[in-house]
C-alpha cells in the first residue's frame, strides 16, 4: 500500500530532527517471537519474483499466496524447479491495494473504491461486486470478527482529508453481494497521530485484524483498536511512533512485523510497542507489506515481503516479492 504524500514526508523527517470471523490472520500458524530471524545479521533476502507496483500479500489457510499490485492480483505458484510464478486472477488493473479472505472468498481493494470478489477455487477470477462511496485512496483491508469486511480510507493528494476506516457487510447468503457500508473509526484533518501525537487518524494505511482487536498503520505510528460487542469501534491506542513511515503489517505470534517504507526495513515489535528486531536500512526498495510464511511453499518463520520500489514508476527493476530467512549454517568439514 502506497504513501504517496510528500507533506507527510517532509513531516515526518521534521519530527526525525526533533520537530469467517477471527480476522484475516487467525489460521497463521503459531510461532514463538525468539524463533523469528528479523534482523540482518542473521537473515538475508531473496527476491522470488519481479511484481511491477507490488503492494499486499495474504495466505489462505491451505496456505495459497495472492499478492496485489498496480498491474492486478496474482496468485503465487511454486514450479517444480523450485522458481515462482505470478498467474493473473484479475480482469484488469485499477491499482489493488489491500485484500482479504472470508471463507473462501478472497476479496481485494482498489484505491478508486471498486470492490472485487473472487471465489477461491482452482482458477479464481476477481469480479466487480461494489463500488465505496466517497473514498480517497481505499488501501488496508481486513477481516473482522463479525464477518465484516474493514477498509482503510487513506487520504492523500488532492482530496479533501476525511481519514477513515470502513466496513463492509457481507450478505450472508450471497458471498459477492455486499449489503451495507458504513464508517466504524472516523479520523479528522486535523489528527497527528502519524506524528506521533494524540490518537486521531489522519494518514491510516495498513490494517490487520486479531479477534476483537484491530492493529494499522498512520504515518510515523502504529495503534490498536478494538471491535466493541455492541459493533462500534473502542478507543484508538497508539502503540508505537518512529519517525518513519510505515505501510502494512503482519501479526506474528506475540508480534506485529511491520513494513517500514520510508527507511527500506522490516521491524519485529512486541504488541505493546517493544521493538525487538529490525533489519538493516535499506535492505528492501519502500517495502509495502509483510507476511509470516505459510506451508507447503513456505516455512513459518519464513517472511515474505513486498517491495513497492519508485512509486508511480513500474518500469524499474525495483518491484519485487521477495523472501527473508535465516542465513544456511555453513556445514563443517568434520573432525
């Protein structure tokens, strides 16, 4: 998912000089925080694929990878060689951005407010089923609890800033049917919380869901917030603020892995804003999204990122999906 904004940059670098329920994630499997290898000394990346504008990934259950781009949505294959390959599911490219699965349904964002579906079976093929009224940039997009379908509104360039999250409901009955819209946290023009102050969104970017609780992106800040069991929205809790910008973010165990744009790293945090792990600076070109791995192609503890590049130039060799892991042990030569 893309920042496009040079205020929040120049922002951003000021205040680095002292100035089916249970959300998308809830079939990750279970790894433990030490056994995770976020840091460059020992682990190291590989690039699996060239993706022009590569912007979010997401595992199914069975453990099926699809990641979204300017140029579509693609599903991820392994080939017998052990090489990958990126087959187009969808009809044609309006900028895709956030994606989630609810049963088994994939659906996937476009920054224009078009809304696709598609059915996961051996050849998913994305179809229209809903357009988002009044959205800027629709971009991070999840599963909740409640069935519901949450999209974040990041609102960037010309328009008129109304920072938000959306929900959607699904018909329960009709998987491609989208029955009501709605606003679940509303931002303001005037929030800071992507410059680290107060809680009012106003950049919001990524969102990933964890049971009742919500974790997402605003700028420089990462926050949490909460599905009530009346359905509003608790109280946004900023967790943590570097003077960065971060675009989407994964749960890992215990953790949050998130995708720091600005500065070209991963980061490893514990949920109450700890930072445990982090590569080096400029170890990806603006990473967009990360992911924990998921069997058969890939190991847990595995990490796949997506990597933006120059943003509104796809003809670099800088967009890629590509692939962190622990470094091989170089085997001895025996006594």
């Amino acid at each position: 998912m893309r920042i496009r904004s040079a205020v929040l940059m120049g922002a951003l670098l000021l205040a680095a000089c002292g100035g089916d329920g249970g959300g998308s994630e809830d079939a990750v499997p279970r790894v433990e925080l030490e056994d995770l290898c976020v840091n460059s000394q020992c682990g190291e990346r590989t690039v699996l694929l060239d993706i022009p504008g590569a912007e979010n990934l997401i595992f199914s259950r069975q453990g099926r990878l699809f990641v979204s781009s300017g140029s579509g949505v693609f599903e991820i294959h392994k080939n017998a060689d052990g090489s990958f390959r990126a087959d187009s599911i969808s009809p044609e490219s309006c900028g895709y951005t956030g994606l989630a699965i609810r049963g088994d349904h994939l659906y996937a964002s476009c920054g224009d407010g078009r809304f696709w579906a598609a059915r996961l079976d051996a050849a998913p093929r994305l179809r229209l089923i809903h357009t988002m009224s009044g959205m800027c940039i629709a971009n991070g997009t999840a599963l909740g609890a409640d069935g519901r379908i949450y999209v974040v509104d990041e609102p960037l360039n010309v328009c008129v800033p109304d920072p938000k999250i959306k929900r959607l409901t699904i018909d329960p009955a009709d998987p491609l049917k989208v029955t009501d819209e709605e606003v679940f946290v509303q931002g303001s023009a005037l929030g800071l919380l992507s410059v680290g102050i107060g809680n009012l969104l106003r950049f919001p970017n990524g969102l990933q869901a964890e049971g009742n609780r919500f974790y997402g992106t605003d700028g420089g800040s990462i926050f949490s917030v909460d599905l009530l069991p009346d359905g509003t929205a608790g109280e946004v809790t900023p967790i943590l603020f570097e003077a960065d910008i971060h675009d989407d973010l994964g749960i890992a165990g215990d953790g949050l892995l998130l995708a720091n744009f600005l500065t070209g790293r991963i980061t490893l945090i514990s949920k109450d804003g700890e930072i445990l792990q982090a590569t080096a600076p400029g170890t990806f070109t603006f990473p967009s999204s990360v992911r924990l791995g998921r069997p058969p192609m890939f190991e847990p503890t595995d990490i796949l990122v997506t990597e933006t590049g120059v943003l509104a130039d796809q003809s670099l060799p800088l967009d890629h999906l590509s692939l962190f892991r622990r470094k091989a042990v170089p085997q001895g030569d025996g006594p």
